[in-house]
C-alpha cells in the first residue's frame, strides 16, 4: 500500500515546494481547497476592504516534513500552514468531511470503516467529523496524548504475516488509504 500511495503521489500529484526549517524539499503532493461550513465565502468585509481567508489541505508523503509556520508553494502561489498534524494516533482515527448529506451518513460511514478494521485485525476507533472545529480540537487532543495512546496501542501488536517489516501503525494507515483511494 504504501507503493500505491507513492505512486499516487507521483502520477496524480501536483509538484510542491516545502520550506521546512531553512530547507527546501520538492516533492508530489494534494493540495485542495477546504470550503466554509455554513457555505459562506471564504473572505471577509474589513474597513480597509476583503480579506482573503482561503485555506487550503495539503495531503503528501510522510518523508516531507510539514509543520506550523512552514511554507508550501505550488507554481506561483506560496501557502503558510496554520495547522499541522497526524490523523492517527494509537487507537484512534480522526477523520473530517465536508461531503456528507446528513449525519446518518457518517453515522453509517463510520459503522463501515470501524468494522473493515475490524475485520483487519486492528482495535481502532474511527471518528468522523463534519465540522472543522470539533475536528481540529480532537486533532489537538491526540497529539497531547500521543505517547500515551501510541505505547497502549503497541503493546499487543503482533506484525501480520503478509507484511513482516510494517509496523501497526503502518498497517492501519494502509487499510484506511485504501478505502480512500
């Protein structure tokens, strides 16, 4: 799985920048505009006029490193990233969506990936999010609890015959990159 998401970064990618302190790295990687919750448009009225307030999702390899304040370019245009961050920590899967028609939806979303995991093998817990805040703030929650989470997690793991050399970790993101692929 990870050659997959390797090779989806480089066949679908769009090329990217990384400003990461002080280096720069190139690289393939999604970049996709993330859209208001009440559908509003992505700016604001000032006295001195609007204020562009777009923010953008960046989705790319794990050997780039990206964290708060780094800048990320693509073509002409340069982004500063606001907020960075795993989607999993230990038992523990956050995910966020701005697709969903109703909660029911993510209510059967959720019942459906909480069981492929399952299914897998891997004790997780999947928690979809259709509003932004609520997402950054579990996000916010997992990594002051990290250690924590990742050492209980691990501490039954036995590695999956068909793939020795990848960690628990590992493993679960590949089972959730291939429902999202």
């Amino acid at each position: 799985m990870k050659r997959a998401l390797s090779e989806a970064f480089a066949r679908y990618g769009m090329s990217v920048s990384v400003l990461h302190g002080g280096e720069t790295a190139e690289t393939k990687a999604f970049l996709q505009l993330v859209k208001r919750e009440n559908g509003e448009e992505p700016f604001s009225v000032t006295a001195l006029g609007a204020v562009d307030e777009q923010c953008w999702r960046y989705l790319g390899p794990a050997d780039v490193a990206v964290a708060m304040g780094d800048f990320v370019q693509c073509g002409e245009k340069r982004y500063v990233v606001r907020a960075a961050g795993p989607f999993y920590v230990g038992e523990e899967i956050a995910c966020y969506t701005t697709r969903a028609k109703d909660q029911k939806q993510i209510e059967d979303c959720t019942t459906y990936l909480n069981k492929i995991i399952r299914a897998n093998g891997y004790k997780c817990h999947v928690k979809i999010f259709d509003r932004e805040k609520a997402f950054l703030e579990r996000l916010d929650s997992l990594n002051r609890n990290y250690d924590e989470l990742e050492k209980s997690a691990s501490e039954n793991f036995k590695p999956d015959e068909r793939y020795p050399d990848l960690s628990r970790t590992e493993l679960v993101k590949h089972t959730m990159l291939a429902l999202a692929l």
